[in-house]
C-alpha cells in the first residue's frame, strides 16, 4: 500500500486542519477490518488481513484521483472465536470489535463525515458488522457500508 499510506488517500497521514478543510458531503471513509487467525500449514495468520490490504490497493490504485475516498489503517483484529485453540490465532470478543468499531465511527462522525465503508475480509465478522452498522446509524446518522469480498464468489455463481 505504498501510495495509500503516503499522503493522498490515506486520511491518518493529514493534519487535523486538513481534515477538517476536507470537503465531506461526498467524501467516504473505508474501513479494513480482517482478522489473526490460523489458516492452515501455509499461509501466514495475518492472510485476512492481506487479501483486504492488496484489493484496496488495487481498487483505489484503479479509481480516479480526485474521488473523495480516504481509507484508515485497517483493524487487522477480528472475531476469531471459531478458530481458538489453533497456534496463531488472536480473537476480539463480539464487545471489544463493536466497540472499536463504534468509536471509529463516532470520531468520523464527529470530524463531519458522513459516510463509512466497512471493508470486511473475515467471514467471522460479517454478522457483528451487520449488527453494529445499523446501530451506528441509529445513534449517529452516519451511513455504513458493508462490503465483503469473499461474498461475490456466491453472487457470481
């Protein structure tokens, strides 16, 4: 993510006066959030993590320049509770992912955006996320986005 973790794009490298300079009615924020999880004998424990990592390389390395996306550092930490006992694994409880993300989101919100993707790549996430948006939404009227890749594979079938 050479050019996402330099200055364009990735909103944690910009000053708070450049933040709050950033026109925000279209902008969205995207959100990584994978998981620390075993995935076999071959692959390493972050593999979630990495899928999320190079499709939003690729995906905002294809989108035009001036398109008002900002991505955040990823949460690289999921609920992972299925694969515990497995060497490698570190799991967030369903209270400490939705906890996170809810301050992500507040402080978003609180900053004048008005939009979040979560990007998910951990399939043990998909239904906290569901669950967590809306209740973001509820109590501060900021829209989210819930998008997992590994879901297209079955809509594409």
């Amino acid at each position: 993510m050479k050019e996402l973790h330099g200055k364009k794009g990735f909103l944690p490298r910009l000053t708070s006066r450049q933040v709050k300079e950033l026109p925000k009615e279209n902008a969205l924020v995207i959100l990584p959030i994978g998981a620390i999880e075993q995935h076999g004998p071959h692959l390493p424990v972050m593999t979630d993590s990495l899928i999320g990592e190079a499709i939003l390389t690729k995906a905002l390395e294809k989108t035009k320049k001036n398109l008002p996306i900002w991505l955040l550092p990823p949460i690289s930490y999921g609920k992972s509770n299925e694969h515990i006992g497995f060497a490698g694994t570190i799991s967030l409880s369903a209270e400490t992912l939705i906890g996170i993300v809810t301050d992500i989101a507040v402080g978003l919100r609180s900053s004048g955006f008005k939009k979040l993707l979560l990007f998910n790549t951990h399939g043990g996430n998909v239904d906290l996320l569901h669950f967590v948006s809306r209740e973001i939404y509820l109590s501060t009227g900021l829209i989210l986005f819930n998008f997992s890749p590994g879901s297209l594979g079955k809509l594409m079938r």
